[in-house]
C-alpha cells in the first residue's frame, strides 16, 4: 500500500533539507524535490491564467530552486523582445523590455534558444565565453543596491517556437545552481511552453467562434474592421441583412462578398448562373416556398455528388433534410452563396417575386394610352405602378441574361414594339409589346434617365442609375432616337462596372502576354486598343492600367462613362454638356503632374496632337480607336494631319481586338483529318505568304508551324480542334460567353521608317507581321486550337 501524500509536511520536509549542503541532504530529497516540483507544475496546467498563477507560485517555485529571486518574460508580439510578466523582489510595476540580442543574459537566451547557468554576472570573462558580446546590465543593480550573481535563465520553448523566457537569480546557499535545481527549471519551462500553447489554441478557437462571415471582407482590404462593424450594427438597427447594408453603403458586390463566405464555412463559393436552366427532376418536386424556407437550392449532378447552394451550409447539412428529400444520392456537395444570388437564383428557377413573369407583367398592365394623349396624361400613365415594374423586370431580366443591350424597337400605326436583348454579340428576341403602351414605354426610360420628355424629334442621351428603381445596383447608357413613322427606338446599354480584369485574366495568348507587358512598361510613348464599337477597349486598357498601377505613379483618365473604377486612378467624366470634352481634360491633365494618362476616345485632331504631345514630353499615353486593325489605325491617325516624325517617336504600340462567342463547356473535342489541317494551315498562313521566310521555303514553314501547334495543343503526336455540342446551359446553342481576339502591332524601328515613309497599309503589315505580330485572325485560329472558340465564329468577326 503506497504511502498517502501529505503536501505540506513533504513541502516542509523538503525546504528544511534544502538548507544543508548538497553532500548531506539525503537520499529523499530528490524524490521530495520533484514531488514539489510536480505541485507546481499542476497548478500551471489547470489554469487558463498563466500570468497569475505563476505570480501566485512565483516564490514557491524560488523556494523550490533555492533561488532569491525570479523573473517571467513573454515574448513580444512583433517578436523582436521579451518583456517581463512577473518580477519578484523589484518594487516598480514597470515592465523590462529587453531585444532579442546578445545586449543582455536574458535577451541572449531568446537569440540563441539555449540554457545559461553563470556562477557570477560580474564576471565578464565567464560571460566572453559563452558569447563575445554578452554583457551583464549592471544599472538595476546600481539603482537598487542588489547585488546580482548566480544567474540561471532558461528559454521556454515549444518545439522551435519560442514564447518566453524564465530567469533565476541568486542561489541561497551562495553556490552555483546545480543539476537538480537545472533540471527542475527546465521542466517547468516545457510545462509553461505546453500551457501556453494549449492556451493560444483556445484563444484562436474563442476568436475563430467570434468570426464573422465577412471577415474575408477585411483581409481583402475592401473594407476596415471598424466599417465592418459600423456595417453589423446599422443592420441590426434596422433589421436589415448585413450583406444588403455593405452593398447599399458600400457598394461591395456579391462577387466580392462569396469568397469570404467560403473561407469561413470551408465550402465553395457558388456564383448566380444567368444561364441556369430549370431541372424538373431536382427542383420541380419542390414548392418555392419549402426551398425559401429551408434556404438551400439543388442545382445539379456532379461527380462529387449533388450540388446544393445554400446560404449557411453548417445549418443546412446539420439539419440532414437534403438526405431525406433526395435519398437515391449518396453525396452532397454544399456550395455557399450570398443571399442576394441566393434569391436571384431562386427567381430565376421559380419566377420572380410572386411568381409574374414578363408576360403576366404585360398582361397586368392599365388600359391602353393613346399615343396622342397630352404629356401630364403619358407622364402620369410612365409612373404607373404596373408599368414601372414592367419595366423593372426588362431591365433585371437582361441584366441576368449577360445582356449587353436592351434594343427597344416600335413599329409606326398599329405594329407592335418589339424588345430584343443583345447577348453575346447577337440580338435575341425578347417580348412584344402593344402599340398603345409604346409611347408611355419610352416616357418611362426618358423620366427614369431625367431627359425631356417632351422633345420626340431630336435624339437624346442620358444614363439611367438603376438603383434608385429596382434591387440592382446598375448603370444604364440610354440614346433615344427619333425613327419613320414619328415614333421613338431606345437602345440602352448595360455598363460594364466594377473591377478591372487582371492582365493575365484577359485572354491574351503567352505570346500577346509578354509583348503588351514590355511594351507598356516603357517610360513614356503612346499606346492605342483599337477596335469596334462593344469590343472590350476600355476593359483592356482598365486591365493595363491595373497592371501599371502602383504607389509611386499618378494616373489620370478621362472617360464617357466611367464605368470601371480602381483605387489609385483619378478618374474625370466627359460632359459635353458643360463643356468638358476630351482635348480641354486633357489640357488639365498636362498641368496635373502625371505619369499616365488614359484618354477614352482619340476622335478628333486636337486630342490625338495633345496625346502625341505628352509622349514626347515624358508621359505614358493610352487612348482608343475605332478602326479595324492595328496597321489601319496607323494610316487614321496620319490622316487625321499628324506629323509623321513625332507620330513615329511617341508611337509605342497598337493592341486591335474583336470579340468571339466563345465555346460552351460542352464543346467536345475531335482530330481533324489530313485535308482539313491543310485547309486550316493554308488560311493561318495568308497573313505570313508575304513575309521573307514563307517567300523562300513556304512548304518548311507550314511543316514547322504544323510540328509547333502539334506540340503545344495536339494530343499523341496528333493536331486537337474542338466543336460546338449544345446543352441546357447554353441554350443548345453550343456558346456561352465571349473570348477576346488580339493583333499587337509593337513599333519597332523598321515600323517607325514605314510610318516616317507614309508606307501604305499593306507594306506595314507585311513589316508587323515579319516581326513577330499576330493578326487577329492568327490569334483566332489559334485559340481555336486552345479549345477557346471556332473558325466560323473567328471568321465571323475577322473579315477583310
């Protein structure tokens, strides 16, 4: 039967003993010391406190090592110092502060992560030996009259991780510290090491339970901690859902707020999908109300099981009710969404808010307004309700359709106006409406962008802010134009707005990539995208100035519209009818201290003189044109009256793109046979007969060219083109979404004597091509091969 433990007499034991010399203490002492040592060390474990029961033990572990005095020191929190947590024997509540260097004996043992037991710190020869720069801080000792000698300190470590050090001073018995009492101190240490990570674990814990969804918001440097909880606050005061006030106050996306939200449930983040179609086998058994209910969406099968897009994931898997409601699946795969794409979803699978769509919208609208009714009777039947939220629906309905452009197109007498969507580049039909609502119609659009809704007979312009009208926040550019029949056609387009794509997002090719990326890093010149009307100038240029972007350079644009914002431009909006046009913002900026300046549109001589200009002066220029490639933008602007030598000087490069419909996920994949490859390779080549190389050995050329696609884009020695399919998500169109088509022309010098000569077109082609440019349809027929689009769509927008 073991013997019972009674602390206070073993604890006394032990302390009596502990005052003979080391020869004469007993075989039991040991065997007391560590039970004593095992007291403490318990204490520390069951507390979350360290600090305080460390204080609380700080002169029974002194008693313990037969030390005088004692000091704990934590690591600073930019780890450079340690500073002190528990000082025994000082009478001063102020903290050490000592750097992690040889300046001191304890701030060495944090460098060096290594045990030092000195026999007496007045000793410098014992101290050179353990470090040439080691040297003991007399000046506590001068101010208090205490005379510091033995010194043992010990780092506390938790594996390589320091958290601090333990200090003990003055051995009672006036002899070095011994190996018990080493032993002992590092003991405690591994134990103090182990407490506090145990106790750093359950504050990360604590603050991982503290989280919020939309800390991923603050990480991204979107917003504050401070705005994000002005943000929590004002939405529980008004009862509204956080997300709604950062996107009203804040005008943060939902694009924006998804990866934060997957971050913190640890699932994928599920975007709204325009090109969503209804599936009756997974949401047709379910109500609208059960699934608005319950918060969670099945989408559609994948290979990680069925994908669910829910709002809170933890709730949704938590509560096993997608288990119950689809038994026949054997996994799940959760997906996170913002409650706005949430509910865009869900009208987008179920029908809008109560369920109208666009024709019980028009079916609800008032009785018929004559077209000659006075202007207080069409303002009054513009305003209403069932009109207006006709109207709403239109403009959400394109908007989630990836539309680009709403065409509002009447027919005169008693033809009916129809509304067409422009998406992808093509014009879709989209309703019909009555010709006695028409004139009401374009009364609307005109109040809703503040224009004259008297005036018919001249076209007018405007810009419609959504957000004042429906739950998008949008902008719209509207042009009213008077057509035959005395009626008026609205064209509005759907402004691109938000972030800049990254470069390397764009869709240029590694070899477009590098070219544009050397170009633009010049210090100074002049760089044109050129290109029709919706072909993604000012997108390339915004993704330019992203890339250039930095603390150290001044930015300014001047735009009509600014539709795309980064932080670190300044940005200016053309008004024309104030008289700010691009040649006076111009002149502004000249006197602004720039180092870039991106002007929207290069339409007149002044503006392309003022940018030639401030080339030559020192400053990167960026502007667009609306030409149809990359060497014709050349002969425009020396038509425009340029002087050919200072054009030559200034012009860094011209970047011409189109955009393709773009293939659907569906496309599938195919090896073309002998005939077609040469076909394919015969029309690549057109652009390149002309040049030096094919000139001489054209049959070598097309052999090389046909050995480097097959290497960067066949499979098994074999040439890979891809086809449209069609599916569900693409309307069985085969296409969803558009991918850009480049040709940079680089100046370089043969380039500039061509322009200095007013070479013709076809001569600075040959020249551009010969150098390494691909033209449009080059790099068409390229992402061809990428799997990116097909020859009909690039031939399509690649005509000569």
């Amino acid at each position: 039967m073991s013997a019972v433990l009674r602390p206070e007499r073993d604890s006394q034991a032990f302390f009596d003993s502990q005052q003979l010399p080391p020869d004469k203490r007993g075989v039991s002492f040991e065997a007391l010391f560590f039970r004593q040592l095992q007291l403490v060390t318990t204490r520390v474990h069951e507390t979350e406190n360290i600090d305080q029961i460390m204080l609380e033990s700080s002169q029974e572990i002194c008693k313990l090592l037969n030390a005088d005095r004692l000091t704990l020191y934590a690591i600073s929190e930019d780890r450079t110092a340690i500073v002190s947590k528990i000082k025994t024997g000082l009478n001063t509540a102020k903290e050490l502060k000592l750097p992690i260097s040889t300046q001191s004996i304890a701030g060495y043992v944090a460098f060096s992560k290594q045990l030092v037991n000195i026999a007496d710190v007045y000793d410098d020869e014992s101290l050179k030996r353990i470090h040439p720069g080691l040297t003991f801080l007399k000046e506590v000792d001068k101010r208090s009259g205490y005379r510091t000698k033995q010194v043992m300190v010990l780092p506390i470590l938790d594996g390589d991780v320091l958290h601090g050090v333990l200090q003990v001073i003055n051995n009672k018995s006036d002899v070095p510290f011994g190996d018990l009492e080493v032993e002992g101190a590092s003991q405690l240490c591994k134990t103090l090491a182990t407490a506090i990570r145990q106790r750093m674990q359950k504050e990360l814990e604590t603050q991982r339970r503290r989280a919020t969804k939309y800390d991923g918001l603050l990480k991204d440097g979107v917003l504050t901690q401070e705005e994000l909880q002005k943000c929590i606050l004002k939405a529980r005061e008004e009862g509204k859902p956080v997300e709604h006030v950062l996107m009203a106050d804040f005008q943060i996306r939902p694009a924006q707020i998804g990866p934060s939200l997957s971050k913190f449930f640890g699932v994928p983040y599920e975007p709204f999908n325009a090109g969503r179609i209804k599936s009756e086998m997974l949401q047709g058994p379910l109500k609208r109300e059960f699934v608005q209910e319950q918060g969670w969406i099945p989408l559609e099968e994948s290979p990680d099981g069925l994908v669910v897009m829910c709002m809170d994931p933890e709730a949704v898997r938590g509560s096993r009710i997608v288990p119950q409601v689809f038994p026949r699946f054997a996994k799940f795969a959760y997906r996170v969404t913002t409650q706005t794409e949430f509910e865009e979803t869900l009208a987008q699978l179920y029908g809008g808010d109560q369920s109208e769509s666009i024709d019980e919208l028009l079916a609800d609208l008032n009785a018929p307004i004559d077209d000659d009714g006075d202007e207080s009777a069409l303002e009054s039947a513009a305003s209403d309700n069932e009109l207006v939220k006709f109207v709403n629906k239109v403009i959400i309905d394109a908007y989630n359709q990836r539309c680009s452009d709403i065409h509002i197109e009447p027919l005169p007498g008693k033809g009916k106006t129809g509304i067409r969507f422009r998406i992808d580049g093509s014009l879709m039909p989209y309703i019909e409406v009555p010709s006695h609502f028409r004139q009401a119609l374009v009364t609307r659009l005109k109040i809703m962008c503040d224009l004259d809704i008297s005036e018919r007979r001249k076209p007018q312009d405007g810009k419609i802010k959504f957000k004042k009208y429906g739950p998008l926040d949008i902008e719209l550019r509207v042009a009213t134009i008077p057509s035959a029949g005395g009626v008026e056609d609205v064209v509005m387009r759907i402004l691109a707005s938000g972030e800049p794509i990254p470069l390397d997002k764009l869709g240029l090719t590694q070899h477009n990539r590098e070219r544009v990326e050397k170009t633009v890093s010049k210090p100074y010149g002049l760089f044109y995208v050129c290109g029709p009307t919706g072909s993604g100038k000012t997108t390339t240029l915004h993704s330019i100035l992203k890339f250039l972007n930095s603390p150290e350079t001044k930015i300014w644009t001047a735009e009509d519209p600014v539709e795309i914002t980064q932080k670190g431009l300044r940005q200016v909006q053309i008004n024309k009818k104030a008289g700010i046009d691009f040649a006076l913002v111009m002149r502004a900026f000249l006197r602004a201290d720039p180092d870039i300046i991106m002007v929207g549109e290069s339409r007149d001589k002044e503006t392309v003189s003022m940018g030639v200009e401030a080339s030559l002066t020192g400053h990167l220029v960026f502007s667009t044109l609306h030409t149809n490639s990359a060497p014709e933008s050349i002969i425009r602007l020396l038509d425009m009256g340029m002087d050919p030598f200072n054009f030559a000087d200034a012009l860094l490069g011209i970047l011409a793109q189109r955009l393709a419909k773009r293939l659907c996920d569906c496309k599938e994949a195919y090896f073309p046979e002998q005939p077609e490859i040469k076909s394919f390779i015969a029309e690549y080549a057109e652009d390149l007969r002309h040049t030096a190389p094919w000139k001489a050995d054209p049959g070598g050329e097309a052999q090389l060219l046909y050995q480097a696609w097959t290497e960067s884009y066949g499979e098994n020695g074999r040439l890979r083109f891809y086809r449209a399919k069609g599916c569900d998500k693409c309307g069985n169109s085969g296409y969803k979404g558009r991918v850009g088509l480049h040709e940079l022309l680089v100046a370089e010098d043969e380039i500039k004597k061509l322009i200095q000569e007013r070479a013709r077109v076809a001569e600075l082609f040959v020249s551009a091509v010969g150098s390494g440019m691909r033209t449009l349809k080059m790099d068409g027929m390229e992402k061809i091969m990428m799997g990116l689009t097909d020859l009909k769509q690039v031939r399509s927008v690649c005509i000569k």
